[in-house]
C-alpha cells in the first residue's frame, strides 16, 4: 500500500487531529467554542479553519496545481494575520499536519518505501508553509494600505478643497 | 535506521501545542507584546482643555510606570462606591450574573480573537471581582475562593486594556437573560480610569475639540461654511440646479444636526450631498449650526459628565436659533445619547414643539420628550406618504446590503425605517444572514472611541463576524455596497470590507435616497452621488 491510499483512507482520523492542534493554540477556554460552533456566522474563526484543513488536505493529496493555493490559504491566513500570534505562531499551523500524519500512521510507518514517501509528502508541507509565508506578508502589506487608505478617507474634503482650481 | 531510532524522532515531534492554561485572576498584560491591541493615551493639552486630571508628561501603555498618582486606589474605590450608590443598575449588574454563558460568544471581539477576557461575563468580572473584594461580605472573607481581586497596578492596567476592547455595542445584552448591560459596566469602568489619568487618545482629543469648537476635528465656523458650500457645488455639478445651503439661519422650522464626518470624510460626503438634495426637493425650512456643528458625542465613551457638557450645545443653539424641533442624521452613537440621555440630562425643554413633519403633517409622538427626530423616520414617512418622486434605477449600479449600525438598531429600535428607505431607492436590496442583522447585528469593531490607527487588528479581528457576513452577502448575491447610518462605521467599515470583502463599498442611507430622487428641475442624471456613472450611461463623464 501507498503513503497516498494511507493519506485517503485515514484521512478523517488526520484531518481531525490537526484541527484539534491548529485550536489548541487559541486560549483553551475558547478552542472548545471554535470546535463545536458550527453555525458560519457565530464561529467565522472555527468554520473558516475546518473548511482549510479540508481543501489543504486535498490539495496535498492530489497534488493540484500550484496557482489554486493562494486563494485556498487566504481565508484562514487573513484570521491569523490579525489575531494575536508572533508570525512564527500566526503561520506555524502549517507543520502541524507532519505531527497529525506521522500520529495517525505511526503503525504504518515501519515500511521504508512508506518512509521515503512521507519525506516527500513533508517536502510539500514545507513548500506549503512558504507559500503561507507568501500570503502572510502580503496580507501584511494590505493592513498597511488599509491604514493609509483610512487617512486619506478622513481628509477626503480637505484634500479635495485644496486641490480644487479657483474659478 | 532501527525502530527504536524511529520512536525518538516520533517522541521529538511530540510537542504539546496547547498554551499553559493561565489563571483567569491573573491580570499580567505583556503591553509590548500586544502592540495592536491597545490605543495611545491621552495627549496633554486635550486633557488639560478638559480639566481632567493627568501626569504630569505623557505616558504610553508601554512604560512600566503609568505615572498614577499616590492616592490611585483611594480614587478608585470611592469612585466605584459613589456610582455604586449613583446607579442602581451598576449595583444590580455586579450582583445578579449567574454566569449562565449565554453573552459569552456573542461579543465580535471575542468570536475574532478566542481571548476569553472578551467575553462579556469575564470582562465584566474584572471589576466584578474588585467589587466582590471591596463589598461584598464573601469577598472579603474568602477572597479568591469567591472570585475577589485586591485592587492592584497590575488590575488597573488589565481594565485599562480590556475596556478598551468593548465598543459598546450591546449585542450581549440581548442575549443575557438579566439583561445585564456590558456597555454600561465599560462606561463607568472608563470613567473610574479617567480619574486617575487613564484614557485614549481617540476619545479625549475629539471630545476637546468638540467642546473647543463643537465638532470632532476642531473645524472653526469658516471652515464649516466653506466645507458646506464645497458640498452645495458638488451638488449643483450633479444635478444642474443651485443648492442653497442655510447655515445659523434664525427662525428656521428644523436645526437639522450631522456628524461632523459627513462634511469632511469619504463616504459619508455622499450622504450629506443626499441629505441636501432631499431638502431641497421638498422645500425643507432647516438650517445647519456651526455652534451645534457636531452630532456625535465622544463624551459617551467617557464619562457622563462629559457627554452632558458636549451635549448641551444642542439645545442651547434649537433654542437660540428659534427651531421648533431638531432633526438629526446618519450616526450611531450619537442617537444613543439624544435617545436615552439628552431629555434626563437637559431636561423639559419647553420652548421646543412635539416634532411634526410640515410636509405630511405625521406627528413623530415617539419623540415627545427630546423634540429631536432621525432622519430616517423623516424620510420614511415622506415615502410612505407618497412625497418622494424615486427612480430606484438610479441605483441600479448597487447591490447594497444593510448594516444595521448598533445604536441605531439596539438602542432605538430603528430596525424597519432604513430598510423601508431602500426597498423604494434600490431595485437591487438584499439582506445578510437573520442572525448577523436586526437587533444581532454585529458591530464594525470599531466604535465606542477605538476607530483608531494603531489598533487596527483588534479592530479588524473585532470587524471579523461582520465582514464574514458582508463576504457571504457578496459571494451569493454580488452586494457590492454595505450601507449604515453611522458616522463610525462609514469611517470604519471601509477597513472591514477592504480586508474581509474586498470589492464591497460602504455608503449611506440618504446617498441611495439622493441617488434615486427625480427632483423638480434637474439635468437628466448621468452620475450618481459619487461622480459615478448610473447604469446604462457608462460614457458619462466623471464630475
């Protein structure tokens, strides 16, 4: 058997951990509302983070192409960006599918041919994880024009008085 | 490689993720660690105009020492006992929680951020816990086994950051069975931190303004002359037609009172435009103030006295000028206090009539006592009575949406007027999801004194569950504008949509009604309020 059927067929067992591990690091009074709110406009953070993992997964496993995955990481990425983590915390989730993969398959990982299909599976974790980089900064980036934007809105008859040509 | 090698590999990567669980009674804030979080103090000079007590420099959130003065604790603690004895509610709110959780995941801040110091049963218990230590007979026998808190720097500095992190917005006290009202308990917090020199800058410096030269920014009269007649000929460019703006004009029928925002900031400048269009159509006999020039009131995220001092003006000038009645615009928190404060704070204000529309002759009972109408229940009921000539095709560029701005909504109940307004100005109206519109809206993140830079992602983490329903509006019907009536969510929401719905616009009320009205006289419109093209008539040129 394959790292691939194993990936498919263990897959909710994975998924379930991972999500569990990407809550824990929200404040544990509140990781048990992300994960049992279902409703999409009560939980945003919790439904946002289940849809991810779901189309992160499957993106890994079937190996689809490169150009779809800034705007399957964007929706979470944007949570995190500002929330309350450091960005080694705020894009970190990413690894943490190794942990989830190497748990649930721990049995399984006695093969060597299954080994080596991991440290390539791991290698797409990795590349992941850059591209998360990738979203993060520019979604950093856009916090500040949002700022700028944001004065310019304020002086909006100000500036428009003062550019005006006199009649 | 040996299994055995294996299994430590696996034992490495074992990590526990999942943070230290730290004591709720714990109040260490890392204040250089959650830049983002917290707002710039007050600056001196808006202060001293105020008469507010301060250090004697300017302190930052950052520094270890906040510069209290030595009798702190003792100001504290009387402060609290005179509300105590002042507001029955406050007594009520801090004895009869029965911590049943029902607001606990109902504040935007804490379904943004999971910080359980958001919910609004734990921030209220910062100062409950105070309370309970200081009067309560089990607090003060028992003290931690019963949630008591000695009052210490360290808790001061916690109020400081959490009560800074409450807009007021009220959507807890819908859901709390007692109605507990958390917005009040964040007010009188604020107000106990004040007196030992404790506030933001976002707040003071409006409110110095405001009482220096009656409106937010500090806009003298010329200035606000100047501004309106730029307006009037932006209008005139649109519509073809002179606009005259009256301004301090004795013995007008109606003081009609905006946010200062709607003459300086985008997009509330469309709005204004709309507004002027209106009451030029029906031949309106109003006039704007340059004293009563500011209809938002930053003294409600202060303290009381402060909203009684900025609020004062109003009535001074409806009375100096000689109005009937005053008619107010599109802006939230500004309603809350002519609703529920301005008629128990100014009193009987004799000279004033019972408001009554003189163009259909309605007679607004509801507001008998502060003889001060929305204009949103003014231009509802000229709709209703057939006044208004629209065109909704005008506005058939839009798919607005409608953000019921909180105080507004909850704290006047103004739920069915706006929605009324735009099924008549908009082909194209569409709601959001039931449970994130009406009396559950959720805020924009961003009231209540914290619309400021420096705070942006609590705000945007605050602004989460709005945008989220914004996204959801945009994805299944194409909205592609969130219209409010507030000044603060105009300034605000732009920021939630640029983030959480990029694409989506943020307008008002009265710029759809502005858009959609046929006014005797005009030019054929080709643009709309913003310069924009109306559908249809893409070749149009920019004005």
């Amino acid at each position: 058997m394959q790292l691939k059927d194993l990936l498919d067929q263990k897959q909710d067992a994975i998924k379930q951990l991972w999500l569990d591990l990407v809550l824990k690091t929200y404040p544990p009074d509140s990781w048990e509302f992300f994960k049992s709110q279902k409703d999409r406009f009560q939980n945003p953070v919790g439904v946002t983070l289940s849809e991810q993992i779901d189309s992160l997964y499957n993106f890994l496993l079937k190996d689809s192409p490169d150009d779809e995955i800034s705007s399957l990481l964007e929706d979470f990425i944007k949570i995190r960006v500002v929330q309350d983590f450091t960005p080694s915390k705020a894009i970190g989730y990413i690894l943490y599918l190794k942990q989830a993969v190497r748990e649930i398959l721990a049995d399984d990982l006695n093969s060597s041919d299954i080994r080596k299909e991991l440290l390539q599976y791991e290698a797409g974790i990795d590349e992941l994880l850059l591209n998360t980089f990738d979203v993060y900064v520019d979604l950093r980036q856009k916090l500040f024009e949002i700022r700028t934007d944001e004065l310019r809105r304020r002086s909006f008859t100000a500036l428009r008085m003062m550019n005006s040509k006199p009649e | 490689m040996s299994s055995e090698e294996n299994l430590k590999q696996e034992d490495l990567l074992k990590v526990d993720y999942k943070p230290a669980a730290k004591d709720w009674q714990d109040p260490t804030i890392d204040f250089e660690a959650k830049r983002g979080n917290w707002c710039y103090s007050g600056v001196l000079d808006s202060l001293d105009y105020l008469d507010m007590p301060h250090p004697e420099k300017k302190w930052a959130p950052t520094d270890e020492d906040w510069l209290l003065p030595e009798n702190w604790k003792e100001i504290i603690l009387d402060g609290l006992r005179l509300r105590l004895d002042r507001f029955r509610t406050l007594r009520l709110f801090m004895d009869t929680c029965v911590r049943c959780g029902a607001c606990a995941d109902k504040c935007h801040f804490f379904i943004g951020s999971g910080d359980a110091k958001n919910m609004p049963v734990l921030r209220a218990e910062l100062l409950r816990s105070v309370y309970r230590k200081e009067y309560t007979l089990a607090g003060k026998l028992m003290g931690k086994m019963v949630g008591a808190r000695e009052l210490t720097i360290p808790v001061l500095k916690e109020w400081f950051y959490y009560f800074y992190q409450c807009t007021e917005c009220r959507r807890c006290s819908v859901f709390c069975p007692y109605g507990i009202d958390t917005a009040e308990i964040t007010m009188l917090v604020r107000e106990l931190l004040a007196e030992v020199g404790l506030s933001i800058d976002w707040i003071v410096t409006p409110v110095a303004n405001s009482f220096r030269t009656g409106n937010h920014l500090g806009i003298q009269p010329h200035g606000f002359v100047d501004s309106m007649e730029f307006a009037a000929d932006d209008l005139k460019d649109i519509i073809g037609m002179d606009v005259e703006v009256p301004i301090n004009k004795k013995g007008a029928e109606i003081l009609f009172i905006i946010p200062s925002a709607d003459y300086f900031a985008e997009p509330h400048y469309y709005t204004l435009l709309g507004y002027m269009a209106l009451f030029k159509e029906i031949g309106l006999d109003y006039t704007f103030s340059t004293f009563a020039s500011e209809g938002g009131n930053f003294g409600l995220f202060h303290s009381h006295e402060m909203i009684k001092r900025l609020n004062a003006k109003t009535y001074e000038e409806a009375k100096r000028l000689g109005v009937r009645y005053i008619l107010g615009g599109e802006c939230g928190h500004m309603w809350r206090v002519y609703h529920q404060y301005m008629s128990t704070m100014q009193g009987e204000q004799s000279n004033l009539e019972v408001p009554k529309s003189p163009i259909t002759g309605t007679v607004f009972e509801n507001a008998k006592t502060t003889k001060m109408i929305h204009i949103a229940e003014f231009t509802a009921d000229l709709i209703k009575h057939g006044k208004l000539k629209l065109d909704p095709s005008r506005n058939d560029h839009w798919t607005p949406t409608y953000h019921d701005s909180c105080n507004p909504a909850r704290a006047m109940g103004l739920l069915e007027e706006p929605r009324y307004i735009l099924q008549h100005c908009c082909n194209n109206f569409v709601e959001m999801p039931d449970n994130t519109i009406r009396e559950k809206t959720f805020c924009c993140g961003s009231g209540a004194g914290l619309g400021t830079d420096e705070n942006l992602e609590m705000r945007l983490r605050g602004g989460l569950p709005r945008g989220n329903a914004v996204k959801y509006a945009q994805d299944k019907y194409n909205a592609n504008i969130l219209l409010c009536m507030c000044a603060i969510d105009k300034a605000t929401l732009p920021a939630v949509c640029d983030f959480w719905a990029p694409g989506v616009q943020v307008g008002g009320v009265h710029e759809m009604v502005g858009n959609a009205l046929i006014m005797t006289g005009e030019e054929e419109r080709k643009v709309d309020l913003r310069g924009q093209p109306l559908s249809g008539k893409e070749g149009a040129k920019d004005v």
